[in-house]
C-alpha cells in the first residue's frame, strides 16, 4: 500500500535549523572578540559554554519541532478514537488506487458499513460507552480485512474498506460476509454486553470512477441495504442512486413533520369477544405528509428510528393518546374501564429518559397508570434482554401494563417468555390466518392460547378479519381480539361515536362514521 505522499519539511523546522546556525555563529563571535580584548581564560570558558548550550537548545528545539509534525501527521490522516485511517487518509489512498487503475486496468472496490443500532446505544448508555463500541468495533473490523486493504472510520459510526489488487467484486463481498461474522456477537462494554450489527454497500470503480463518485455508491447501496434490514450487504446498482436520493428526502422531510406536527393518531378498537364491547384502543400513528398524502409507520419508522427522532415522536404518542383515553373515560360512563395501548420502540426502550415520559403523560392527562398499556414485540425485546427485563420491572413498578405483541413470531418466544415481566400476550395475525372451515383450532394456535392461560396472562388475538375466526377464537378460551371485522382504526371523532355505540365501523380514512 502506497505511503502518504510526501510533504515538504514544516517550516518550523527550517527556522529552528536556521536559529541553531546563528547561534553557532554568535558564539563564535563573541569567542573571538573575549581573547582580543581581555585574553581572561574565565570568560573563554563562559562563552564555550554559552556556545555549547546554544547549539543543544537549536537541537533539541529541531527534535521537537519534527516530533511536533509528526505528531500532526497522525492527527491529520488518522481517526484518533480508533487509531484507524480517516476520510482524508482512505479518500487519497482511494484516488492512487484509482490513478494506478487507469494505468494498469481493474477495478478497485469500496466497502462502507453502517452500524445498526449505534444511536440507541449512545443514547440509552451514554457517549462513553458509544466511543468505546466504535473502539471495539474498529478492532473486529481489523480482524476481517486483508493486511493490503485499508481499513477507515470515516466519522460517527461510518466505516469504510479499499479493497485493491483483487478482480472483480469477489473479495469485497467475502470481506462483506466476515464483517457481518465478526459482528454476530455481543460486544463486552465494560461489564455491559451489546449486541450491534451493520449495513453494507459495496461498489466498485474503473478508470472512470472518481474517489467521490465511486464512495456515494457505496454509500447509496448501503442506504439501500438499510432499507431491507440489519446485518446485509448489498451490491451497487445505479438505480439506487434515486432511491438513496428518496431516503435522503423523506429524512429531511421527517424532521420536517415532527417540526410542523404532521402526524396524527388513529385508533383501532380492541373488542371483548363475549359481550363485543369495546374495553380499550390500540393508538397507531399516521403521517400526513404534504405532498405524498398519507405515510403508515412501516414505511417511516424505521427511516426515523435510524436518524434519532423516535423518541420524540414516541413522547408525542405517549401524551396524545393518554390523553384521548382520560376524556373519553371521564365523558362517557360506558367507557370508565377504557384502556389505551401505546407501541413502544427499541430505542425508546433503551432510553433512561422512557419512565420519565410515561410518568409525565400519565400525570398531565390524568388517566390511572393501570389503563395503561405499552406494546412491544419480542424482537425488541431479545436485542438486549438484561436492559429489557430491567425497564419492564421499572415500568410495571408505575403501575402500567405490559403487552408482548406479536407473540410467536420471535425466535425465542418460550425461552424469554419467563424472563420479562408482562401481562398480555398478542397473538399475531399469521397464527390467527390459520383458522379455517375446520372444527378444530389448528394446534399451534391453541398451544400459544393455552401458554398464555397457564402463565395466567391476558390474550389478545390481532387480525380477526373474519366470523369464523371470531367464534373458533371465543370458544378457544380467547377474551379478547382486535381486526377489520370489528373496525378498521378509527379517527378520534369516529372512536369516540363508537364508544357512545352509534357508530359504524367504517374503513380507515373514509371520514366520520354515519350513525347505525
């Protein structure tokens, strides 16, 4: 690998080489001129002396002014948390890389990562621990690169690999493969363990390639593997450079809406399958965007969950929908025992700051802690199960409860089940979809319904679209269920009408119920 390109000495160092000469210079002088005028052996020593200590101060002040530069060297071409190369070091190397391309032919491949998750782990366990995750991160990048590949942090949690002398995309994409291996653990952060993956973008270049071109598609094509989940790696393609643009905009546009309050709540009532009253609301958020009309969190979400506007947004929630639910129990008798269900997010989960924002919500709205209901799913869950256990015990301990939504998709549900502390099971509509003409409940579905009953914790079915799933999942022992056969989520005004019971059920977005 190519060296950095030599510099011309600092000019500092030219000045103390010059002071060092005219110091020589002035002592021989005054050397001299002592023995013309007064022969004394005493001030011949003197001014020897003076000449000697003159020579070693310019000497010394060289060693410093060169150690100095080197000093700045590093500091200009290297990362100083991780010891790795930086932008400015990897961008020159990469423009060599290029220049010997166009000479030689090849191609020359750019690797850039992002980690998954960085921001809740700064945010939930402070700056330090960040810092000492991009450390830790930094050496198991090393142990996946080739020693002629040049390893980078190119800021915050951005990583970026040459890789060189190699054809095709081959090698990038096996060092692709060992990254992802490298980051399957748990990072040990000093007694906290942390689990953190990666996004990876791979492109590669020829002799029309440019350093900057050549990092903006790799950039873009991790963009683009962001976008299909945590922990892959993709391959550049040049339609991705509009969809890295899209993501760029709805991100600006994001921080536009929480700004401008764009978002709005609807509310998806949860029915009791015996008396087919409603006893709660399930508040799920909408964003009406300006120019696209309505976004559904699937789409947005994670977008916002990557760039740290979750927890705002999770807050707005909070407050909104406790405070939809205090004044529809404190206006309407029927609805006394209402409660409101809250989605909560991995990095809200991870925030000191969740207990305080419930504590709040419930206190300014005055809805009773118990009426409550926060909804997370096992995936959530299982990203740091030790943290998790703990803020579910710290939240039960306000009073509220806690729902284990779309229970019996995760990968660990029976053998975390004991381990987190909730009150309600959410079977998801996948389970629920498996519900057919046949007299009997298919046995996966009631083994989940019979797990929940045996570790005494409410059951709540998602997804009930159909009659048949409703009487097969109310004769299963199944108290209660949400769905389109009951009602699509509602407007606030349309809830309401439906508390009241003079309300149909009309379909999302199609405006205030007429009366039944």
């Amino acid at each position: 690998m190519d060296d950095v390109p030599a510099r011309p000495p600092a000019r500092g160092l030219q000045i103390a080489v010059l002071a060092g000469a005219l110091a020589a210079t002035l002592t021989a002088t005054h050397l001299a001129v002592a023995l013309l005028v007064t022969g004394s052996l005493q001030v011949l020593l003197h001014l020897l002396l003076s000449g000697v200590a003159a020579a070693g101060a310019a000497a010394l002040g060289a060693h410093r002014v060169r150690r100095t530069e080197a000093d700045l060297a590093r500091l200009a071409f290297s990362d100083v948390l991780t010891g790795l190369a930086n932008r400015a070091l990897f961008t020159d190397r990469l423009e060599l890389a290029l220049r010997r391309t166009a000479r030689s032919g090849g191609e020359v491949a750019v690797v850039f990562l992002d980690l998954d998750g960085f921001k809740s782990v700064n945010d939930s366990l402070g700056h330090a621990a960040g810092d000492r995750l991009i450390r830790e991160v930094g050496g198991l990048l090393q142990s996946a690169v080739r020693t002629e590949d040049t390893l980078a942090r190119l800021g915050g949690d951005e990583f970026a690999i040459l890789v060189e002398r190699s054809p095709g995309v081959e090698e990038a994409t096996r060092i692709a493969e060992r990254v992802l291996a490298a980051l399957a653990g748990p990072v040990d952060l000093g007694g906290q363990r942390v689990t953190v993956s990666a996004s990876i973008g791979i492109a590669t270049g020829d002799v029309a390639a440019t350093a900057s071109s050549l990092l903006r598609d790799a950039d873009n094509a991790m963009y683009w593997a962001k976008g299909t989940g945590p922990g892959r790696y993709v391959l550049f393609n040049p339609q991705m450079r509009s969809a890295a643009a899209e993501r760029r905009q709805l991100e600006a546009d994001l921080w536009a809406a929480a700004a401008d309050r764009q978002f709005r709540l609807v509310y998806q009532p949860v029915v009791d399958l015996g008396s087919e009253r409603v006893t709660g609301f399930e508040a799920l958020i909408r964003w009406e965007h300006p120019t696209l009309g309505v976004v559904l969190p699937e789409r947005f979400l994670p977008v916002a969950e990557e760039i740290g506007l979750v927890p705002d947004i999770g807050r707005w929630v909070l407050t909104e929908a406790c405070a939809a639910a205090a004044a529809w129990r404190r206006d309407h008798p029927a609805a006394a025992d209402l409660s409101m269900a809250v989605n909560v997010s991995p990095s809200q989960l991870g925030s000191p700051g969740l207990l305080d924002d419930v504590r709040t919500a419930l206190t300014t709205s005055g809805l009773p802690p118990s009426a409550l209901v926060l909804e997370l799913t096992e995936s959530v869950l299982v990203r740091d199960p030790v943290l998790a256990a703990e803020r579910l015990h710290e939240l039960r301990g306000l009073g509220v409860r806690v729902a284990l939504d779309d229970f019996g998709t995760g990968y660990s549900s029976l053998s975390h089940l004991r381990q987190f502390a909730v009150d309600i099971l959410k079977i998801d509509r996948s389970f629920v979809s498996t519900i057919d003409d046949a007299e009997s409940m298919p046995a996966i579905l009631r083994g989940l319904i019979n797990l929940g009953h045996t570790l005494d914790l409410e059951i709540v079915a998602e997804g009930i679209e159909q009659e048949r799933q409703r009487t097969h999942l109310r004769d299963g022992q199944v108290a209660l269920a949400q769905g389109y056969l009951f009602a699509a989520p509602l407007e606030h005004t349309d809830a309401e009408l439906l508390l009241l019971g003079g309300a149909s059920t009309p379909a999302e977005g199609t405006g205030t119920a007429a009366p039944a």
